[in-house]
C-alpha cells in the first residue's frame, strides 16, 4: 500500500491571522516531508499561529510527530505557537505515550484551539 497524505488550509473563520492545516491520511516517514514543506511554506509567509487537524489522519510515525515537534520549536522561537486538534482516542494515546501532549497542546475542536491562541 502506498503511503499517502492530502493536505489542505484555511484560515480560521474565528480568527484568520490562524491557519487551520487539514491532514486526511497516514502520516509516515514518506508523507511526513510533504507535511514540513507545507509547513515551512507557512513559517516562510510569517504565518507562525497553526492547527493543525488530525481528525482524519489514520497513523503517525515517529517520523511525523518528529516534524511536528520541530516545527513547534520554530513558530514559537517566532512567537507563535502550533496546537492539535480533532486528534483521535488512538493518536491521542500514542501522543501521551511518547509525551507529545506535554509539547504540544491538544483540543478536541479548531475552535477550542482557536480560542486558546
């Protein structure tokens, strides 16, 4: 099978100076450099205030919370901030595991995240 992730954007109807990122697929070690382009892309126009919706995401590696972290550094290192939400019981698991939810923070909903900015 091959590994696939469609990535989509738009501003917060709450707020548009935040990006929401949609992610619908498996976020691996293959699809996880797309992911990075796409939010460097962002970092690069001064967009540094991201949430980025996992609710249709299936699985992430190693490799895709790896890009996750590294890019929480930059946009914060920028004064933003980078904020999970939609996330499902499995990922959500797998993120407390490694300890990703003490990085990141997680919302069930783009406008709890919204509204945490």
């Amino acid at each position: 099978m091959m590994s696939q992730i469609d990535i989509s954007m738009r501003p917060s109807p709450e707020n548009p100076e935040i990006m929401i990122v949609y992610l619908k697929g498996s976020l691996d070690s293959i699809t996880s450099a797309e992911l990075e382009r796409s939010l460097s892309t962002l970092i690069e126009k001064k967009i540094n205030r991201m949430i980025v919706n996992l609710a249709e995401l299936n699985y992430i590696s190693s490799a895709g919370w790896g890009i996750f972290v590294g890019i929480v550094k930059q946009v914060r290192a920028s004064g933003g901030d980078l904020k999970l939400s939609g996330i499902t019981k499995d990922i959500l698991d797998i993120a407390d595991l490694l300890g990703i939810k003490d990085i990141i923070p997680t919302y069930r909903t783009d406008q709890e995240a919204t509204g945490s900015f």
